[in-house]
C-alpha cells in the first residue's frame, strides 16, 4: 500500500510539474546558493580585514618596541662617550700627579716643606 501511495505522489508530482514551476524553483535555488555565497564573501571579507588589521597592529608594535630600543642605545652611546672622555681626563690628571717634579713642587710650595739633601752613609770597607 505503502508503495502505491509513493508511485501515485510522483506520478501526481511529475503530472503537476509545469516549465513554469520548474524555472521558479531554479530561480529560488540560484537566490538561495546567491544569498549563501552573499553572506560567506561577507564573512570571508571581515575575516581578511581583522587578519590585516592584526598584521598592522603587530607591525606598528614591534616597530615601538625597535624605536625604544634603538632610543636607548642611543642614550647609552651618549654616556658611554661621556664617561670615555671623563676617563681620558682623569688619566691625564693621573699621569701629571705622578710626576716627581709635581709631587716636589706641592711638597715645598704647598706642605711648607724643605727640601735636605740626601744623606750619604759610608759603607766599612772591612765587610762589616
């Protein structure tokens, strides 16, 4: 019975069909895979756009981060030059103070000191 019924709804189904039925369900088919199509290109476009805009975030932030990297390495070049030509002057301040002709003219002019001449000790010529 059941398969009665199956064969007369499709005899009853092909007997119905018109061209004209027939070409508004292929319209609505194609508006149907249209809208769909629609609504992924949407989705797909979005999608592209936060992956570009990511791509530029990360770009501008790793750029920040060399800039204020490269800005410290600058800074530190600056002192680093600062302090090499602080250290060029204590060594020649250094090497003036060690000389015995300074080291002598502070002793007198400065510590009021008197310069004696050296003390000779005689040495026995018997070995002892």
């Amino acid at each position: 019975m059941a398969a009665l019924q199956e064969e007369v709804r499709t005899r009853r189904e092909s007997v119905v069909r018109t061209p004209l039925v027939d070409e508004r369900r292929r319209q609505h088919e194609q508006e149907q895979r249209a809208k769909k199509q629609a609504w992924f290109n949407r989705v797909s476009l979005a999608f592209c756009c936060l992956v570009s805009f990511g791509a530029v975030w990360m770009v501008a932030a790793k750029g920040a981060q060399i800039y204020e990297i490269n800005q410290n390495n600058v800074q530190l070049q600056t002192q680093i030059q600062q302090q090499q030509a602080v250290n060029a002057m204590l060594k020649t301040q250094v090497a003036q103070l060690e000389q015995p002709s300074h080291i002598l003219n502070v002793a007198i002019n400065q510590l009021h000191m008197q310069y004696k001449n050296p003390i000779v000790i005689p040495s026995d010529q018997t070995g002892q």
